[in-house]
C-alpha cells in the first residue's frame, strides 16, 4: 500500500477562523499604534530643539481634533497593549519566594502598581 | 436530551480519494460519553473503515489528538453532552499531513523532539560509587510542570507559526528541552541551545500562547518558550560580553 | 542549525514592551487629552532644561527609542504572520524604527 499524505493548505486569512487568533491580530497591532506615537514624540523632540516657537507650534498641533483623535485611538490600543502585556509577564518570570512559587495575580498586581505609580510620577512632574 | 448523536468525519483514503471529504454518521448518545466513544461505535457498528489513533480513553496516552469543530481536543476528553446535540465536526490535527482519515503524519515531530535531546546531559561525569542524584522538593518544583507532557500535539494543532512554518521546532519540543535545561542534574543548555536557541527554535514564537490554551496536562509550553528566550539571551550576551565566563 | 543572534533584536524589543506598557499611556494622556483641555502647559524653557540635563536625555531617548523598536519587531512579525515577510516588509519596519531613534537621538543631542 503507498503512502500518500495529504497537506492542507494554510490560508492567508487563518487568524479569523477562531476567535483566539483574532484576540491575537488585536493585540500585535496595539504595535503599530505605538510606534506612530512615538513617531509623534520624536517630533516633539525636534520640535523642542528647534526653539520656543517650534515647540508652541508642536503643542497646538497636538491640540487639534484630528491628532486628539488619533492620540485617543493611540490610548485605547496602547492601554490594550499594557494590560496583555502585564497578563503574560508572570509565565516569562516564574518567582519562588520562601520556596513557595509566587502567584501569577500578585505579578500581574505589581505590574498594575508599577504602572500606576510611574503614570503618577509622570503626571506631577509635567503638572508642577 | 437527544436519542442520537450526528458526527461529520473528516474521511481520507489514499488509495481512493483524491481529496479528504465528510462524512455523516449518526450515532446513539450516551450520557457520559466522549467523541471517541462515538467514533468507537461508527467503527463498530457502522463503518469499519474508519481510522484513527487511540488507546488509554483517559487522556494520559495522548493518541487521540484531533480537531473537534476547529478545537484541538483529545476526543477521549471531549464529552458529547457540551456540543448541546449539534453537529460535531471532527478532523485530523491541524498543521499535519494527513495520512488516512484521523491519522496525522506525525514523523516531524519525532524528529523534532529528539533533536532538542530531552535526556539528562550530567553536568560532570559521576561514576556509580558516588551515589544517586539528590534533588530538594524545590529543584524538582522548578520543572515538574515540564514533565506533563503526553506528546499528544495539541499544542502544534493550534500553534499559527506552525502553521505558518513547517520546521519550526515547536511548543512539545522546546517545553521538554526547558524541562531538563531547569533539571538540577542538568549541564546540557549549551549543547541543546544549537537547536533550541536558533533561528527555527524559540525565536519563531510570538507568543500567540494558543500551545498553553490547549494543552490538556497543563504544561504551558508558551511559558517555557518565554523563559527560554530570556536565558538564551542571557547566555548570548554573557558569552560575547565575558568571554570564559561559563 | 546554530544559536541565533536573535537576542539582539529581541532584548530591547521585551525592553521597549514593558517601557511601553508602564509609560506610553499616561504620555499619551498628557498630550492627547490634557494638554488640549489646557490642564497641563509644559513650557519651552521648562521641557529644554529637563532635556538639557543627562538624564532627562537618558530618560527621553529610552522613552522614545525603547518602543519605537518594540513596535517595529512586533509589526515585522505580525506582517510574517500575515504572509509578507520579504526584506521589504523588515526594511520598512526596522528601517522606521532606525529613522525614529536617530531622529530622536539627534533632536536629544541638540537641545
């Protein structure tokens, strides 16, 4: 009897046959907001190091409805980003504390403290 | 709840068809049944010619690996009361060829589990009269997950990089390499890193964690796999940044 | 097969993940929501003086260049998963990512 595998073929659109890779497509392109962000912020910075007038132009540019828009688009993926990333951190780094291995939840939970106290510091700076 | 079950099987002869097809079969329903039960009775009662893999029915072999309306499950573990009397698709494991009907071509991986050289590799030679290995119930805490595995490929069927590549190492063979790069008897990270830490190993995942939603012993391959990039790493820039350091 | 030099790429994008996730939110708050509310004004001479310093440099550079690389890599992956995995697709990807952190780090340098 010969043998005859068959192989099926993988379709470029496999992602939207489940729900779990869908999630997934979600999540990789939180990238692509970040990266346009930080395309924003680096023209900031040039902006900055062009003068006083370059950078009150950088600031009432960031003020108008079309970049709030997209800077609210930017949150929405970029908050997205941070709350998978913190969900997985724990299985990069499994912690045995007093021989006891440290729960996921309480990773996640430092993570969501991190996060807060850094947004903290950040905001009293600019704010001050 | 229904008197009977209807499955559509994925069927495969190649000696006769040039392409896999479905085929309906309608079986009766049984309380605590499972989907293998109901293949069972289709090779039983109603076709004979139906291949597919299994042996112990109590998902510790790991045979009985197959898509169950697009879920990888082992059919021995999926219960014909949770599909609510609907249609149950079943197919053989994604990303295979497909050899007859359920059974996949499974030789890949064979390779690929050896070639991570899942044995303990000692770190020194320790001849007989210097005793056995002890090991603390922590130094076994750091791997036992590890050792779960059943080799059933669940874990390939739902992975998209190996749908997407062929030779990708995989999330069985990289959790098992895992498995003695933690074992304290172990001194083989370096000799296993030649497959694990290259270009068609640990580097190919991105993380999807699919490998770890189904795997039906717990393992997490998808946490091994992360913790395997962050030690490679490690290694890589300790050996260009101290050289002779070990 | 062989070890990979792969850590290269994917320390700072793991860097960049985390940098991302702990600080880009609250940098897009400011300058997507407060600062067009009027809540918050970060004056020139203020913003040149933390630039000016070494650290302030440090900080803005890492802030900046860390997930820019993050969002690069990952983009290049998720463009392999989707089929376009040519020397295109990494150019564009690795190549924004190059232009954004020496943009920055010239902007940095300059203030």
């Amino acid at each position: 009897m010969s043998r005859r595998p068959y192989v099926r073929k993988v379709e470029r659109s496999w992602w939207l046959a489940h729900p779990r890779y869908v999630a997934y497509m979600v999540r990789e392109i939180t990238s692509l907001f970040i990266v346009l962000y930080c395309a924003l912020l680096v023209v900031g910075l040039v902006r900055l190091a062009q003068g006083p007038a370059a950078w009150e132009g950088f600031v009432a540019a960031v003020s108008s409805p079309v970049n709030v828009v997209f800077q609210l688009g930017c949150l929405a993926f970029a908050t997205y980003h941070s709350v998978t990333w913190f969900a997985v951190t724990p299985k990069a780094m499994p912690l045995v504390l007093k021989g006891e291995r440290v729960p996921s939840k309480t990773i996640v939970a430092a993570h969501y403290v991190a996060w807060a106290a850094v947004s903290l510091v950040v905001l009293v700076a600019v704010g001050n | 709840m229904s008197q009977t079950i209807t499955i559509e099987v994925l069927r495969y002869r190649p000696e006769t068809d040039a392409e896999p097809f479905f085929q309906t079969y309608t079986v009766p329903h049984l309380e605590d049944g499972v989907v293998l039960d109901a293949l069972n009775y289709v090779k039983d009662h109603i076709d004979p010619t139906l291949s597919y893999r299994w042996s112990c029915h109590m998902a510790v072999c790991g045979s009985c690996g197959m898509m169950i309306n697009g879920e990888p499950k082992l059919s021995c573990h999926a219960f014909l009361r949770d599909y609510g009397g609907r249609v149950i698709r079943v197919e053989p494991l994604d990303h295979f060829p497909i050899e007859r009907d359920l059974v996949i071509v499974m030789e890949s991986f064979i390779d690929k589990l050896s070639s991570v050289k899942p044995y303990v590799i000692p770190k020194a030679e320790k001849p007989i009269e210097q005793g056995e290995y002890l090991q603390t119930p922590l130094q076994l805490m750091a791997f036992k997950q590890y050792t779960q595995c059943i080799n059933c490929l669940l874990c390939y069927a739902a992975c998209p990089q190996i749908a997407l590549n062929d030779d990708f190492v995989g999330p069985a063979a990289l959790a098992l390499a895992h498995r003695y790069n933690l074992d304290s008897r172990d001194g083989g990270k370096g000799e296993r890193a030649d497959v694990v830490a290259s270009n068609q190993g640990i580097w190919e995942c991105t993380f999807v964690g699919a490998c770890s939603e189904v795997c039906p012993k717990h393992v997490d391959p998808a946490a091994a796999i992360q913790q395997t990039k962050i030690s490679a790493s490690l290694d890589w820039f300790k050996a260009r940044l101290l050289p002779g350091a070990n | 097969m062989t070890a990979s030099n792969k850590p290269l790429l994917w320390v700072p994008f793991a860097a960049g993940g985390l940098v991302a996730a702990l600080i880009v939110p609250v940098l897009i708050l400011i300058t997507g929501v407060l600062v067009p509310l009027g809540l918050v004004h970060g004056p020139h001479d203020r913003m040149a003086a933390f630039a000016h310093n070494p650290v302030g440099k440090l900080i803005l550079f890492a802030v900046v260049a860390l997930p820019a690389w993050h969002g690069a890599h990952r983009l290049r992956m998720t463009a392999q998963d989707l089929g376009f995995g040519g020397i295109v697709i990494k150019g564009a990807c690795y190549g924004s990512a190059a232009v954004i952190i020496a943009t920055a780090a010239v902007a940095l340098l300059a203030v």
